[in-house]
C-alpha cells in the first residue's frame, strides 16, 4: 500500500512540473529542471565558386578619319578660310614652313611698333618612347650655335688641384681654377660662375656643393666632368645650353628677331639636329610638335621635318 502511494505522488508531482515549466510561472516548493538546449541542425551548402573575373573595358581604337580626298576636312568648314578674319576653331590649325614662320613674325613686329631685337624662342613636343615600354630619359645639352646671339661668355669655373691643370684652365679662359678651398667660397656665394666643370678625381669632394650647384654640379653626362680641360672651356664659354622640361618639351630662345633670316635657320638647324641624336633614327620622328615665336608675338606652328637633313642627304655626306 505505501509503495502504490509514493508512486501516485511521483506521478502527480511530475505533473505539476509539467504545468509549472509551460505556464512561465515560478513555485519556490518545487525545484525546476533545466531546459535541455536542441541541437542546432546544420545544412551542408557546397562552396561558392571564385567571382570570374571581370571583363576589362576595351578601349576604343581612335578613329583616323583620311581627309586627304575630301573637299573639307571632316567636321571643318574648309581648308582654308578665304577672308583674313575668321573663327579659328572652323578651319584646321596652320602649320608654316620655317621660312614662312620667320617672315611673319619679323612681319608682326613691324606693325606692332614692337623692338626689333627681341629674342626668338622654339617650343618642342618630343616623341620620347622607346621600345618595350622604355623612355629617353631627359636630358641636357650643350651646342655651338653658327650664329651666336649672346654679345658675351660665360663664365666657367674649373675645379681641379692639380697645379698645371689650374694654369692651362686660366690661360684657357677660366674665371676661376681651384680645388677645395673654393668649396666655402661657392657656399657663402662669394663666388659663382655660369657653368662649373671638373676633373674626375675631385668629385668626391664636392658633394657639399650638390644642394646649392643643383643642375649646375658638375656630371658626365652634362659633359661638364672631363680631362680635357681646354675642350670643355671651349664649349661652355660660348656654347648654348637647353634641356628637356617636363618629361617631354624643350622650350629655349635660338636668336634675335633681327638677325638675318639665314642666320635664324641655321641655328634652328644645330639645335634640332642636336635634340634628334638623343634617339635612334630607327624609332621615327623625334619632335612631334614644333613651334617658334617672339617676346611679343603670337605662337606659330612649323613642319620641323621641312629643317632636319633628309635621310639621303645624311647617305651622301657618307659617302
């Protein structure tokens, strides 16, 4: 009889348990038996395949439109305007031949009442790619101009400490010839000098200067390192110096307005034959884009092709 009891109990105390736990409410008389955690089914996805790779863009080839047998250059209103005041944006650009161009601009200053012996400037647009995605790098030279421009020399000055180099560099013409000692003297801007050439083995020692000469200090590649001493001074006092700016352009002034139209072509020619030796005659034109102009004129553009030596004319002299 006891054993029936206490099972009745269990049975109706398992119950009440039951009734508890769904209804939330809490009875401090009857322990509650924790909530057993499900397991959490998971579901097996399979990976996701890598992204393909995006299509780049193609770049649409730049159309050339041949205008060479049409009556009008595409999108212009004519070759060439027939009034002399027109809009320029309606005609193609005017390319002159050199003669031309210095014609106009000695023109230019006769009606502007402007001076006659204002300088003449060249703005070049160099091709500097190479093959394989190389470049020319820029550079820096110095020419014999036929017709200088200049009324004096330059002063150049010649570091070296052997003592009969110093004197065939004053006999020479050198403003100065020195080794160390002129180091503080450049600092403290007691002296300077338009063009600074050196002898290899001083080159060491002039490091200090490199900040304060900045394109002036002396390198091979300038020319302005050498044993030649009297070379070097012959072509600094009197040579003509330009240099490639912004990765691709020369802009420099080849002579005086008023100088002989023969004399301003000729020294167009020594510059431009000199810029075309800094790449190889297998990679085509070097100079893109040519312009010549005044102080006070406006900018021409010229076919600098019309200037350089032919290629046959280059196999003669060969020969």
């Amino acid at each position: 009889m006891a054993t029936c009891t206490r099972t009745v109990w269990k049975v109706v105390a398992g119950c009440r348990r039951q009734l508890l736990s769904a209804s939330g409410a809490t009875y401090m008389g009857v322990p509650q038996t924790a909530q057993r955690n499900l397991p959490v089914r998971t579901v097996w996805t399979p990976k996701k395949h890598k992204k393909e790779e995006a299509e780049k863009p193609v770049k649409k080839e730049k159309v050339v439109i041949d205008d060479s047998n049409r009556h009008k250059p595409y999108g212009r209103t004519a070759w060439v305007p027939v009034d002399d005041v027109y809009i320029k944006r309606f005609y193609p650009r005017t390319i002159y031949s050199l003669s031309d161009a210095i014609d106009l601009l000695k023109n230019f200053q006769e009606l502007d009442f402007t001076p006659a012996s204002q300088p003449v400037y060249i703005d070049l647009k160099l091709n500097m790619k190479l093959e394989k995605k190389r470049k020319v790098d820029p550079f820096v030279s110095t020419v014999h101009l036929p017709h200088p421009f200049q009324t004096g020399m330059n002063k150049v000055l010649v570091f070296t400490e052997d003592a009969n180099q110093a004197k065939v560099a004053q006999e020479n013409g050198a403003v100065v010839a020195g080794g160390e000692e002129l180091i503080q003297q450049i600092l403290d801007d007691e002296i300077s000098a338009d063009f600074y050439v050196a002898v290899p083995e001083i080159l060491p020692k002039l490091l200090p200067l490199k900040s304060k000469l900045r394109k002036k200090f002396p390198k091979s590649k300038r020319g302005t390192v050498g044993i030649n001493i009297p070379k070097m001074l012959s072509l600094f006092k009197t040579g003509h110096e330009f240099m490639v700016e912004d990765e691709c352009y020369v802009r420099t002034q080849i002579a005086l307005l008023d100088m002989p139209k023969e004399h301003i072509v000729a020294n167009m020619q020594t510059v431009l034959a000199d810029i075309c030796s800094h790449r190889p005659a297998d990679m085509g034109p070097f100079i893109e884009r040519a312009i010549i102009a005044s102080h006070t004129s406006e900018a021409l553009w010229f076919k600098s092709e019309d200037v350089l030596p032919k290629p046959a004319e280059k196999k003669q002299e060969e020969e």
